[in-house]
C-alpha cells in the first residue's frame, strides 16, 4: 500500500521544541546598477525547516528560488529544482527563467500589443521576434528586488516597475513574500498596486525534478503526475491561446487520473505539455499533484488562481547548472500558477487588467511531502 506522513502528525510526535525555522543571509555575488552605476550586492535567503530537514534559498536578483533541499523516502537530501551555483548563470542571455519571479505579465502576448481604454501599447517582442513572453525583454526575472526580514519564516522582496517599462502602462508596486512551514510548505504570496490601469500576471518559474535536479529526463519520466482540471486553454504552432477552452477528455492532456510522465509524453508524440489547466480558484483545493515513487517525494500545488500552466521542459537547451549538471530537453517540469495567457486578447478569459482602486493578490503554495511503499 502507499501511505503518505503526516509532517503535522512528525512535529506532534517529536515535540514543536524541537522545530523551527531558521533564516540565514549571505551574499551571492554582485551587480552594476544601471541606472547609479553603483555596485550592488545581491542577496541570498535560507529558509531551514531543522524538523523536516527542508531547506529552501532564495536570491533578491529575480525573486528567484535557486535551491530546494528535501530528503526522500531513505533520508537522502537532493536538490529537486534548477538553477545555478553562480549568478552569472541567472543573468545569462539563454536563461530560461529559472526558478525566477515573472512579470509584469507571466506567459505571452500576441504581437506584444493590447490596447487598454482605447490606448494601445507595444512592449517588447522577446518571443521569436513575434510574441511577448514573461515580461519583456526586462521582466521582474531581470531586476534587483528589495528584500526585507519580518519574520523568522519567510522573506518578502519589493520592486516599482515604473510607468513605460518594457513597453507597460503605470507605476506598479510589487511585493512578493516567501514562506516555508512547519508543516513543510513553501507559500509564495504576490501582492501588487497601479497608478494607472496595467495587465499584471506573476508566477514563478522553477523547475522541478523530484529524483533530483541532476536526474534529467531518465527520472522525469517516471515521475506520476495529476493535474485536477477538467479542461484546458486550446494552443496554437505558437502556443498561444486560441481562445478555446476544450475538455481534457479524450486528449493527450488529460491527467486526471495518475499517470507516468514517461507514458504522458509519448501520447503527445513527445511534443511535451507547455498548457495553461482550468482550476476552480480555491487555495484550499489541490491543482496537481507529482510524485516520484523511487525516492517518495511529493510535490503539492495549491493556488487561488484560475489557472495553472504545465510545462514539461520540451524547449530546455543544453545548458550547464549547479555542480556541473546538464539540463536538457524534459529534464523538468514547471507548475506556474497563473491566470490565462494572452488573456488580453480574449473576452471570454479572466481579466488581467488591475486598476488603481485595487490589489492584486495571488497565493500559490508548494506542498514537499513523502510516500512510503510498504510490501505485504
């Protein structure tokens, strides 16, 4: 049978004196401003679940996570996601958003145009020359965050985006607050305001590999993944929205059911997943569920957010990272939730247009937990 621990029953039966979590802050290189000229320190974050033996890092260049330590199922500790051992590696022009804080808008935007209250705006084309992708050009994945330390679980980072950055409307204030639990997990709360009216879109972009990061896509595949969706947003050669919202039922994306990923990727003729699943939009309900039944690991995802874009990791490109590990095609898996891509250019989709008498607020949260397999 395959039970699932507790860690909430874990602290119980160890005592709540002996959990904590811990934050330590160091340096993780430095950068020019652009603007002062000045040299600027970029700061790195670990969170420490001392119980759970989890262990999570995060750098205020891009908001980015850049590390998640779990142990598996015999108490070994792996890294499960991407990322790089130095900072040149996230500021390098074939990053591909690594683990980082996306925005002002997350996902694409046809021709990089939309119009807004009878203006129309162009941003940057930073997808093939055609498209707007995750921001620009200079999303929030590029930009030094201002972090701050309140409490002894969690990290919050804010950036202005001024009026006229890569294209967008308004002055928007950003704040984005990390979270790691007792209960092992990971809350990722977004929070931001506009001086004029602007789409806005966050999600984070870390890459998952619950075998371990160096694992590629020899443990990817056989990774079991649900998704709790019943429908998707139909793509084009582009994968951009068509518009259509069509039933997982029948297609190569229905992962309602367990399913391997080995066996999911061979029904879209090894195309790979890059789809943004419906969600009911309540933080308390479970979007996905992944597990890694050689090691035990489990990942959770809960959200708030109507959507939430699987991504396989089909347009990952050779590409060196943390001890010397070479990501590849299907090397990984994203879960990023959000609201619909180029929501902007279909009426029938969630708006994501904040105005300056409203908050945007979006949670995601990131459950690490266990399997045991127990033969009878």
């Amino acid at each position: 049978m395959i039970l699932r621990w507790s860690p909430l029953l874990l602290l119980l039966l160890c005592g709540r004196s002996q959990a904590s979590i811990t934050i330590f802050e160091d340096t993780f290189g430095h950068i020019v401003n652009p603007e002062t000229k000045s040299i600027d320190i970029v700061r790195r974050f670990t969170l420490t679940n001392h119980l759970l033996r989890t262990q999570v890092q995060i750098i205020n260049y891009g908001a980015t996570i850049t590390s998640v330590v779990t142990p598996d199922c015999y108490n070994k500790l792996d890294d499960i996601v991407l990322g790089f051992d130095y900072l040149e590696g996230y500021r390098h022009p074939e990053n591909p958003y690594i683990g980082a804080t996306i925005g002002r808008v997350a996902n694409r935007i046809q021709n990089g145009s939309f119009t807004v209250d009878g203006v129309e705006y162009q941003v940057e084309k930073n997808d093939r020359g055609l498209n707007a992708i995750h921001g620009g050009v200079k999303g929030f994945d590029k930009v030094l965050w201002n972090p701050l330390v309140t409490k002894s679980d969690s990290v919050t980072m804010t950036y202005t985006s001024v009026d006229g950055e890569s294209g967008f409307p308004g002055t928007v204030h950003v704040t984005v607050t990390f979270t790691l639990t007792l209960d092992n997990r990971l809350i990722i709360k977004y929070n931001a305001t506009t001086d004029k009216k602007t789409p806005i879109n966050l999600t984070n972009h870390a890459y998952f590999n619950l075998a371990g990061h160096r694992s590629g896509s020899r443990e990817l595949v056989n990774h079991v993944v649900k998704l709790f969706s019943e429908s998707y947003t139909e793509v084009d050669s582009l994968s951009l929205p068509t518009g259509e919202i069509r039933p997982v039922n029948g297609t190569p994306y229905d992962l309602r059911l367990p399913k391997y990923l080995g066996f999911a990727l061979q029904e879209t003729q090894w195309k790979g997943f890059d789809h943004n699943y419906l969600l009911d939009g309540n933080v308390s309900t479970m979007a996905a569920w992944v597990v890694h039944p050689k090691s035990g690991r489990v990942l959770n995802v809960y959200t708030d957010q109507p959507g939430v874009q699987f991504y396989t990791g089909g347009n990952l490109k050779p590409i060196y990272g943390k001890q010397y590990a070479l990501y590849d095609q299907f090397g990984a898996f994203c879960l990023e939730t959000q609201k619909y891509p180029d929501a902007l250019h279909h009426d029938n989709f969630p708006s994501i247009l904040l105005s300056p008498d409203e908050t945007y607020e979006h949670t995601a949260i990131y459950e690490f937990g266990l399997i045991q397999l127990w033969k009878k």
